[in-house]
C-alpha cells in the first residue's frame, strides 16, 4: 500500500525516507552505545533511574500536583548536572543544595538562573566581600563606641512596640500584649451564591444550570493554567518552621515546595547519556520540541505516549501530514478530516509561560553542553512558540532569530547551530535566507578546525531536505538544489552556491565516493565507533540514490545499514516491513 501511494505521489519519498533514516539513527545509536562504552551496565542503570523519575514526575503532575512536579525537575536537573566541582560526600552534597533551595535564589527556568554551582560561586564571592568590608571597616573606626543592647533585646522591644501600635491587641495585667482572635465569618453560602447556587432552593445539592458547570470548569482551567509553577516563599533562607508560623501572611504557601518535599527524590547521575536523558526528556515533557534524530526508545517515552493527555506537537505535526495526503488522494470524501483532533490546546496562556520557563531552562543547560545542537533547536522553537503565542498569530520576521544571532556571536564557529538556524528560517518561509545561511557556512567549512570540518555530513543532509521539502516535482530547480548539494558532499569537492544542475560525470563521481566512504564506514561500524555525522552520510547517500535511480535504489542502501547492525531476523523483519 505505502509504494502504490509513492509511485502516485512523488513528493512524499522525501518524507517516508526521513522517517526511514530516524528508525535506522534510533538502532545505530542504541547498537553503538552497547558496543563502545566500558561502562555500558552503568549507563544503563542509570538511564533506567532516569525513566523512574520521570514516571515520578507524570504522576505527580497527573494527580494534580503541577507544581511539585515541576519543583522535582528542577531540583533534579541542579542537582545531577550543575553540581559544584567540590570533592563532596552525599551528605555534604545535599546540605550545600539545601542552602541552595531554601536560599530564594533563581532555580531552573526562572528568569536570572544561574545554575547551582554558579549561584554557589557568586555567593561565596559575595560573602568574601563583605568579610572583607566589615573587616576594614572595624579597622577605620577603631576605638569605643560606648554601651549598646543586645540584639534579640532591642529586636524584643520593637516587636512589643508594634504590638501596642495594633488597635487588635489587648494587654494583660502583667503588661504583656495579647493578640486577640479575630473571628471571619463563614462565607460559604455567600460564595456559592456567587456561583449560582442557592443552598436554600436546592436542597438536594444537585447542580442542574449548565452554567454553572461551565463557570466551574473554566475557574479550574485557569488556576490549572496559572498554578503549575511553584513559589518562592516569603521566608526563604529562614527555617521551616518560621515559614509555617508565617502561613495567615503568605496566601500560596500550598504553591511552596520546601526542601523536604524534593530530599527524597534527589540523586547523583554521572554519566552523559543519562543526565541528556533527563533534559530531552524534560523538554519534551513541558511541549517543547526534540529533534527526531532523538532515540525515544525507552520505557519513559513509552509510558509517556500511552499516558497522554494532550497529543504532542511532534504528533500533531505527523497527523497533519498524513491529513494532507488522505485529502490529495480522496478528494472526492470530505468526510476524511482530522481538524478536530490537530486543533491546538486551549490553555495558551501555560503554554506560553511554559514556552519561556524551557527557553530559559535549555539556555542554561547549553552551559553544561555547548554546542549540542538538540538543545539549541529546543531553545530556538520555545522561542518561536513564546514570540507567537504558540502560533496564536503570525510574525513577518522569524521569531528566533534574534536569539539565534546572539548563540551565533558567542561562538562562531558552531556550524551545526547555524544549520539549525537555517532550518528555522525555512520553516517560517525564509528560504532565500535560509540558502544565504547554508551556503556562507558550508563554503567557509574549510578554514575551521577539524573538529568542526567533521559535522559537515549532517549539514548537507539538512540542506538537502530543506530543499527537497520545498521541493514540488522531480524536474524543480528545488530538486537541482539539491542533487548539487548531495553530489559535492558525495565527491568530496569544496562546496559552491548552486548554478546549473549536475552533470552526469558529477553524478558518477558522488555515487562512487558514497560507496568508498560507506564501505570505509561498515569497518568502524562492526567496532562499535559511529556518530551522527556517520549516520548522515548513509542516509544523504541513500537521498542521492533515491533522487538519482528511484526510490528501490535509495532503499537498498537502508537495507545494508539495517543489516550490518541487527541480528538477521530482525533485519529481514525491517526490510519486509519497509516493502509491504
């Protein structure tokens, strides 16, 4: 069925192998991590942490308490990644964070975070400073200074004064003040009246006006939209108790999660895979979006697909996709419209604020990860969605780029990122600028450092299907584009902006330098040693055989990588799969 819809349709091949090219990425990762790494029954025990924190996390959110759930990720992500480097036990590790957590200090995704360790450094520079100040100052003045209270007397006397001030207080033979009980009426039928509901004229409590259910739901849809972000109490840096004995004044104290409500939960992951797990998985759980190139094969990602509340953007850009081919191909039947499953959710107000809260949260975790180009496509589309209101209205200008420009100005020489940049222009229809972006990086690649030479893979693969997704026909100066794109990355010549479509000699030189580099590439396969950009290479050559032979041609080479990494049932299972 998929291949009678391909030969209708050409304009979908370059999608299908997109999805392809994900599944092949998803088992390479997974075979490779296995293969290379020492300490891979680590890795995995703690990827498996990750996965029971983050179920942790879904329920409580589920249950209703928003703000515990988000109070978990962020004291989970400070303390697994932006740990002081101190040699520090357990114990002294948790007490350091507690300092952190009840200091009132910004904390994951508010505005102003610095991040644990940072905050930590800052303050002790702060304290430093005014040692330091105290001390000259002690020395300037010198001499006496004559008789002068203790502190918790004077503090005693002011507090007894206040007291006497307050027209609510009484005083006692003895002269002490007492506060008398001020008696609040109970207002409960006042406020079911407001609400509509006469206790005298329904005595059987049924509430039969629908309106009054739908002002019900939207109160609880608002507070659900509002209160999912947990605050910061008055009494931050003082004990717990002093903050209970605070509760008449502090109105949210059911917003505030202390230290106690998160101790439980906190744990130490050392390795890279698993504290990335956590971030992606973190990013997906608040809506943003992680690239496909993303492997979602875990437990968590599952549970998290069987448990949803709301379809996720990633989905509802799928279902959107396989909307538009049932309405090219069945015209005739209006009936084959999914519009009322892709429409958008209703709380964009969270959305929104939730959209600042990952911008910020991925900004701060670039920290610990430069140059991880995930994260930066993350940050990039939470800034889109923020600027647009989740596409509540439209902007002539991309919406990231000046966030773009500025991750760009603090390292130059991160090529992925302005592929990722380019990607977004693309998206919002900016192609010329999009092409700008690719050409300028991809001509300069040869006077940057090896390292950086070495994710040119990735970014012809990019610009390639940037093309081939503006793409509207085999005989399109899109598809020229290109074919001109895949070639120079097949035969290895330096890059040039596109003018003509490539020749035939052109065309030879790249299939035969594909197939040199990917037979080069098995040999380091077999030892477990593949990355991204590897992966790109298999699956640009298999784009450049697609667009050069058919589809048969691009599909076989997906075959051999299926082959080279899977048990033999298992391969046959995928290419049967991919041909039925």
């Amino acid at each position: 069925m998929l291949w009678e819809v391909l030969n209708t349709n050409a304009t979908l091949l370059p999608k299908v192998l997109s999805y392809l090219t994900w599944v092949l990425w998803c088992i390479l990762v997974h075979h490779t991590a296995d293969a290379s790494s020492p300490d891979s029954a680590i890795i995995q025990q703690e990827l498996g942490l990750v996965d029971i924190f983050l179920c942790l996390c879904r329920f409580e959110w589920q249950a209703g308490y928003q703000e515990l759930a988000t109070a978990l990720f962020q004291a989970g992500i400070e303390y697994s990644i932006f740990c002081p480097s101190l040699h520090l036990t357990e114990q002294g590790k948790r007490r350091l964070f507690e300092h952190f957590w009840n200091s009132g200090g910004a904390r994951l995704g508010e505005d102003g975070a610095l991040g644990w360790s940072t905050w930590l450094e800052k303050e002790e520079e702060q304290r430093q400073k005014a040692i330091k100040e105290e001390s000259s100052r002690e020395i300037e003045e010198g001499g006496w200074t004559g008789w002068s209270e203790p502190l918790s007397k004077t503090k005693e006397i002011g507090e007894k004064t206040e007291c006497i001030a307050d027209g609510n207080v009484a005083v006692e033979d003895n002269g002490e003040p007492v506060k008398e009980d001020i008696v609040q009426e109970d207002d409960t039928e006042a406020l079911l009246k407001v609400l509509g509901i006469d206790v005298d004229a329904e005595t059987d409590g049924d509430i039969r006006d629908t309106n009054t259910w739908r002002r019900w739901s939207e109160e609880e849809l608002s507070r659900n939209s509002d209160q999912w972000m947990p605050v910061h109490s008055k009494s931050a840096g003082n004990s717990v108790s002093a903050g209970v004995a605070d509760a008449e004044d502090d109105e949210q104290l059911s917003r505030v999660i202390l230290f106690d409500d998160v101790s439980d939960y906190l744990f130490s992951i050392s390795s890279k895979e698993a504290q990335l797990s956590l971030v992606y998985q973190f990013v997906d759980f608040y809506g943003g979006r992680i690239s496909q190139w993303t492997c979602t094969n875990s437990s968590s990602w599952a549970e998290k697909t069987l448990s949803l509340e709301a379809l996720p953007d990633s989905i509802l850009d799928d279902l959107r996709w396989v909307h538009d081919v049932l309405t090219e191909i069945e015209t005739s039947q209006g009936s084959s419209n999914l519009e009322h499953l892709l429409s958008g959710p209703d709380d964009i107000s969270m959305r929104t604020n939730a959209m600042k809260f990952l911008r910020n949260a991925t900004l701060l975790c670039l920290t610990a990860y430069p140059q991880n180009y995930i994260l930066e496509e993350a940050a990039l589309v939470a800034e889109e969605l923020y600027n647009t209101r989740m596409g509540s209205c439209s902007c002539s200008a991309t919406p990231c780029r000046a966030l773009a420009k500025n991750l760009l100005k603090s390292n130059r020489q991160d090529i992925l990122l302005c592929g990722v940049y380019a990607q977004r222009e693309a998206v919002f229809g900016n192609i010329d600028s999009a092409r700008k972006v690719f050409d300028m990086v991809l001509s300069s690649i040869e006077g940057l450092p090896l390292d950086s030479r070495s994710d040119a893979s990735l970014l012809y693969f990019w610009y390639a299907e940037m093309e081939l997704a503006n793409s509207s026909g085999c005989g399109s100066e899109s598809s020229s584009r290109a074919m001109h794109i895949l070639s120079c990355l097949g035969s290895g010549t330096k890059y040039s902006s596109f003018t003509c479509h490539p020749s035939s000699l052109q065309q030879l030189k790249a299939r035969q330098g594909y197939k040199e580099r990917i037979r080069m590439l098995w040999s380091t396969c077999a030892r477990g040693f593949i990355d991204d950009n590897s992966i790109a290479l298999i699956c640009s050559a298999a784009l450049f055989e697609e667009l050069t032979g058919g589809w048969a041609t691009g599909i076989e080479i997906l075959n051999q990588a299926f082959s080279m990494v899977l048990p033999g049932n298992l391969a046959f299972l995928c290419k049967t799969s991919m041909l039925c």
